[in-house]
C-alpha cells in the first residue's frame, strides 16, 4: 500500500505525453499527423484508462486503511522562506480523481465520433488530454501555491475549449467573457493565499489549518482581517463554480463543442470551486463570518439557477443553469458544515450531468443532419419535438438523467439532493423553504426541458418563438449590445405554422450533399474552420455506437452510484460506504458521521421532497403536454394567461417572471450598462488625463524653454562688465528683500576665522 502512495505523483502526468506528441507532430511532420488523426483517440483514452485503475486502486486502499498520505520535497530555501512540493493523497482527492478519469474517459469516448467531421479534431484532444492534467493536479496538490498554478491552468484549458470554435463571434465572445470573469475571482484568491500566509507563515495545508485554529482559539488574529482574507480565497471558488454573482460566463460557455460543456460540467471546471471550498473548510469552519456567507451565496445560486433555466430555448443553456442551481446546493452544504452530503451530491450529480449534456449532443447531432437546420438551430428546443421514435436510446437515457436531477427514488440525486435539504431545516428554515422550493422548479424545467425535446409529432413547425424577430438566438451578451426588443407580452410560448405543406419534416426527399467541413489553414496548429450543412435527411437518426455506449455506461452510473451514500446497517456490518470513505475528513473537521438512520424519519422527509417533484413533473406535463397537439391555426399560451388588451394582474405577473427568466434577470445587462460603460468612462478620463495633463505638463516645460531661450538671447549685448553688472544688482536685490521683508526666517551669519 505504501509503494502504491509513493508513485500516486505520476498520476498528473499520465495524461501529458499526448498533447506533446500532437504539438511535436504538428510542428515537425504535419501532414502524416494529420492524415493519422484519428489514431490519436487511443492513446488519450488509453492513458486516462491508466490513471483511472490507479484512481480505483488509491481509492479501494482509502476505504480500507482510513489514512491520509502526504509527500514534500524542498523547492527553495531560504533564511526566512522555503517553498516545498508535493501530493496529498486523501479522500477528497481519491473521490475527486475518480470522477476526472471516469467522466474524462466517457466523453473522449464519446468526442472521437461527435468531432470526426471537424477540422480541430487533433487540437481538440490535445486540449482535453492537458485539461485533464491541469485538474489531476490541482485536486493532488499539497499547498496553495501548487494549488493556484493548477487552478489557472484549468482556466486556460477552459479558455481554450470554450473558444475552440474561435472564428465564430459567439464563441470568441464566450471564452473572452469566461476568461476575464474568472480573472475576478482569481485575483481575489491570490490576495487570499497571500494573507493566510502573512497569518499563518505556511503554504501547506496540514500546517496551514493546525497554526490557524490555535490562533483563533488564543484569540491572536484579527478577526475583520481574517474574515476578508477568507471571503477572498471563496471568491475563486465563486467564479470557478458559476456562483452568484459570477455566473454570467456559464451559459455562454456553450458555445463550445458539446463534449467540453459535459466535461466541465461534470468533473472538471465548475467542480474545481466546489472541490477547493471542501479542501479549505477546516479553515473555513472556524470563522462563522465565512460560513454564513457560503450558505448564503450558495442559496441565493440555487433559486436564481433554477429560475433562470425557467423560459430558456437553448437546450444546452437550459442544462447550464440547472448545473449552477445545483452547485449552489453543494455550497449551500458545505455552508452549513454538511461536508458528506456536498461530496455525495457533487459525485451523483456528475454522472447525471455528465449524462443529459451528451445525451443533448446526441439530440444536437441528430438535428443537424436535417434538411434545412443549421448548427445555430440545431440546439433550440422550440424547434424540436417527437424524437422519441427515431432516437430511442438517447431519449431513454436522457429521460433517467432528468428523473435522477428531479430527485425521483432510486436513481442517484435523490439520495444526496434528499440529504441536504434534511440538513437545511436543521440550519435556517428559510433557507430550507427555498431549497425545497427550488426542488419542485428544478423538476418542472427539466420535464420542460424533455418534452419539448422529445415528445410530439414531427410534422409541427414552429415560428415566431417568443414573439422576438430579426433578432440573434442569444440576444444578451456582456460583449455586445442585447435586443433592445422586449418578449411579446402576450406570452406566447410557441406558434404553429398555418400552412400544412411547409411542415417541420417534410416527406420530399432530398439530395444528400456530401460532409465536408472546409478549412483556412493559418498553421500547423490552427485551422479557420467554416462550417458546411453535413449529409442531409428528411428525419433524425440516431447517434453511432461510440456515441450511444458512453450514454449506457452513465446509465448504470446514474442507476446506482447512489447506494454508496445510503447511511444504514445490515447484521452489524456498516454499508454505508461514502462514510466510512470519508472518515479521515470528516474527524479533520471534528464531525460525527451517523452510521445508522431512522427509517421513519428518512420515509417522511423522502415523502414530501418526491411529492415536490411530482408537482412540478405534473405542472410541466400540464402546461406542455399540448404542444404535439396537430391542430392548426393555433396559438399555445399558458393556461393562465389570457390574450387582448385586457389582462388581469396574474397575467402580468406571469409575464414579468417570463422575461426575467429569459433576459437571465437582467444581469448581464446590468453589467454592461454599469461596468462595461463605467470602464468606458474610467479609460476615456485616464486618457484625457495622461494626454493632456501628464504629456501636458511635459511638454509645456520643453515649449516653455524654447520661449524661455528665444527671448533670452534678445538680452545679451555681448559686454561682459553688463553681465556682472546685471548678476550684482539681482544678487543684491534678493539679499535686501531676504534680509528686510522676509525677518521670520532668523538668518545669522557666522564668520569662523
């Protein structure tokens, strides 16, 4: 066991060597890279393969033995400061590389057919193979130093991934705003690394959280100092992990390729805040300050996420805001101290998430291949309906996602979900009321968000969506100017096309055009792709096998991960295997884990919280079950909104929660009429300022000289005798007026012979 922890150091660097290779064959023989492009899945699949078995074997040991492992060599010495770099191998790093290796292995699986046809197809799994890397290494580190530098470059895969479409605006504005919203938070953690190391005097966490809990206990820190260091280390997290109010890169991170938004929303990039929160909280746990602010923060996500996915058309965008609701459950746990249930709730939702983001890759690849869609129609859900007979296993596997985010028994974000809102009455009784609120609508825009993929018939053509014309999908932006257009306020979720012949699948047949996807090469590494309809049908079809066995297998995930977190005893032995997984965490914090539960308690609580999502399952049924209605010449609106000049108060209310949840509260548009602008302004000023009072003043003194000279020399006779003359009397001068006027300044001459 011990030989096994001393070698768990390679883990980060496993993945590594393929990146390199694609970049040295790019560089040095392009074109046989190229042409072998598709060989290079295997080794990415392989070597994450590898990782995964050291990942299950580590993990296995840590069940058994109960132990943490830390391993420390100098970097630098000093007389006042040494740097030491190592891996820390915990619970919390062994459930942390479980998830990167088995949801990495899954979606590269899954990319190798999904991103055939594009171009970037290399530059794509280079970008994946070192994304995974950057995370091994950040959930293995042993300080806050290594820490940050893995934490930064995570965001720069992030970058890179989200942009890799980077010649469409959409995408490059997405990975921009990504990119400078991270920034906020990540300033904040370096400011918060560096104060805790002004506290405390150390970088590593065993001795970071030992020295600062007998400091606090002794009463030796300043407490507002401490409380603002701490908000500053959870500020990485909160624009890491899409909480309010950093949020707002989120969404717009779909514009990239679907395989990198269930990457990151899995395992990689929005679990790193959460994964950095866990680590952090013996810190966090003695500074109540701290730990109502995450709850806090962590509530407030958790509403505003589930709101906002409400009116979205956007398949991916829908699935993005019920990531940042359900993050905001695992902060709202970690808030209250429920380290066990945020850890039982990231692994569950992972493989859920994980699940439905290429479950809706499936869908997205499918509508592309039909007359008449592009790709920025290929993920509107408005535009999709009655897929379930042509794409069964997908609609059978995105269907178990979507139950299992609803919380519906057995499948897995029941049991975790189930427990942390028992927790919440236990903290606040309001935050408990919105946590379970907020259960209902995530039931209620998940089954939106089914139905209007899946249910239906395919003869349907909707126009008019919203009531918004002439204007982008995505008509926000932090990075551009939005629709000044508002909703229609009539409401109108969908119009029916009245002409019967222009139907949303035609039966004409038509020429298939070949799939090509054309290209500008600018480098060996860089290829301006521009994107062609691919092989055209009259119907969707379904996805290739590599597509589908990445689905099945977060199926069984999905089936059954959460009986690892099911807190009961069978004839003495304890089978609650998450907790006794964490055991070595959960003593650090000074927690008691239960090892039994009370079944009656557990049945009511259960009870209510499934009766919840039922209620919204019902609600979503009830207001779009009628949308694969055939009839013509029809206009669906809400059932409780009424159409005309007359509308009563309900309506309006109605309507003013639509546009809220499809303006996405109006936060960007905050941010771009107050920040953006303000910035505006602030460099309109400091440019004035630097121009013409900073080089003003500059030049002025070199314009002022020249005049200075030009009517100096006018005065020169040439004389010497005017000269002395002339320097006497002015020297003269200035002693009678020193000497008379100016009598407070006490001048004595002393004459030492």
């Amino acid at each position: 066991m011990e030989q096994t922890y001393q070698y768990a150091w390679i883990i980060p660097l496993i993945p590594l060597p393929v990146p390199m290779l694609i970049g040295v064959g790019l560089l040095f023989f392009p074109t046989a890279t190229n042409n072998l492009r598709r060989m290079w899945a295997f080794p990415s699949i392989l070597l994450l393969s590898i990782v995964m078995i050291f990942s299950i074997n580590l993990s296995i040991q840590q069940i058994n033995s109960n132990s943490i492992y830390q391993y420390v060599w100098s970097w630098t010495l000093n007389n006042d400061f040494s740097f030491e770099l190592g891996y820390l191998i915990d619970p919390l790093t062994s459930i942390m590389s479980m998830l990167i290796t088995t949801v990495g292995i899954m979606v590269l699986i899954y990319s190798d057919n999904y991103m055939t046809h594009d171009q970037g197809y290399l530059r794509f799994f280079s970008y994946m193979s070192f994304f995974s890397t950057s995370m091994l290494g950040l959930v293995t580190s042993s300080n806050l130093i290594q820490i940050y530098i893995f934490w930064e470059l995570v965001g720069m895969c992030s970058y890179l991934l989200i942009g890799f479409w980077f010649t469409r605006p959409l995408a490059a504005n997405a990975c921009q705003k990504a990119f400078v919203t991270n920034r906020v938070g990540d300033f904040g953690l370096l400011l918060g690394i560096l104060g805790f190391y002004w506290i405390t005097g150390s970088f590593e966490f065993r001795d970071l959280f030992e020295i600062f809990t007998n400091l606090v206990y002794n009463n030796e820190v300043n407490s507002p100092f401490v409380t603002l260091c701490a908000a500053l280390l959870f500020a990485g997290a909160v624009a890491k992990s899409a909480q309010f109010p950093l949020h707002v890169w989120l969404p717009d991170a779909m514009e990239g390729p679907t395989p990198i938004s269930a990457l990151i929303h899995a395992a990689t990039m929005v679990a790193a805040g959460v994964f950095l929160v866990a680590r952090l909280l013996p810190l966090f746990i003695v500074i109540p300050y701290i730990m109502n602010f995450i709850s806090l923060i962590g509530i407030i996500t958790v509403l505003l996420g589930a709101t906002l996915a409400l009116a979205q058309k956007d398949i991916k965008r829908g699935l993005a805001y019920s990531t940042m609701s359900q993050l905001g459950y695992m902060m709202l746990a970690l808030g209250m101290g429920s380290y066990r249930s945020a850890l039982f709730h990231l692994i569950t939702h992972a493989y859920s998430k994980a699940l439905l983001f290429l479950g809706s890759g499936s869908v997205i690849h499918s509508m592309e291949t039909i007359v008449g869609y592009s790709p920025d129609k290929s993920q509107n859900m408005v535009l999709m309906g009655g897929l379930t007979k042509h794409v069964p296993i997908t609609k059978t596997s995105f269907l178990l996602g979507t139950l299992s985010l609803c919380g519906i028994p057995p499948l897995a974000c029941f049991w975790s979900k189930d427990e942390i809102l028992n927790d919440s009455w236990l903290y606040s009784p309001i935050f408990a009321i919105i946590a379970w609120a907020t259960a209902g609508l995530t039931a209620f825009y998940m089954f939106r968000i089914y139905l209007l993929t899946f249910e239906g018939h395919l003869n349907v053509q909707f126009q008019n969506y919203t009531g918004i014309k002439k204007t982008p999908l995505y008509s926000i932006s932090l990075w551009g100017k939005g629709c000044s257009k508002k909703i229609n306020k009539n409401f109108r979720l969908l119009r029916i096309n009245n002409n019967e012949n222009s139907s949303f699948l035609q039966k004409k047949t038509y020429r298939s055009d070949e799939n090509v996807r054309k290209i500008n090469k600018i480098g060996p590494f860089i290829n301006i792709v521009r994107f062609d309809n691919k092989k055209k049908n009259s119907y969707p079809y379904e996805s290739d096998n590599t597509m589908l066995f990445p689905l099945l297998v977060l199926v069984l995930f999905t089936l059954f991960v959460g009986s690892l977190g099911i807190p009961f005893q069978l004839e003495g032995a304890n089978l609650d295997i998450l907790s006794k997984w964490l055991a070595p965490s959960i003593n650090l914090l000074h927690q008691k884990s239960s090892d039994s539960i009370d079944w009656y308690e557990f049945l009511k609580n259960a009870t209510f919280s499934v009766s919840i999502a039922f209620l919204g399952i019902l609600l979503a049924s009830f207001l779009y079950k009628p949308i694969y209605s055939s009839f013509k010449n029809f206009y669906l609106i809400n059932s409780f909104v009424k159409t005309g000049p007359k509308r009563s108060l309900w309506d309006k209310i109605i309507n003013v929660l639509y546009d809220w949840s499809y303006n996405r509260a109006y936060i960007d548009t905050f941010y771009t009429t107050s920040f953006n602008r303000l910035i505006r302004v602030l460099a309109q000023l400091s440019h004035f300022f630097d121009r013409w009072v900073i080089d003003g003043i500059t030049n002025g003194v070199g314009v002022l000289s020249f005049f200075v000279g030009e009517g100096i020399k006018y005065i020169g006779g040439g004389r010497i005798s005017s000269y002395l003359f002339f320097y006497l009397s002015c020297v003269s001068i200035f002693l009678f007026l020193l000497v008379y006027y100016f009598p407070f300044l006490d001048i004595s001459f002393n004459i030492n012979y």
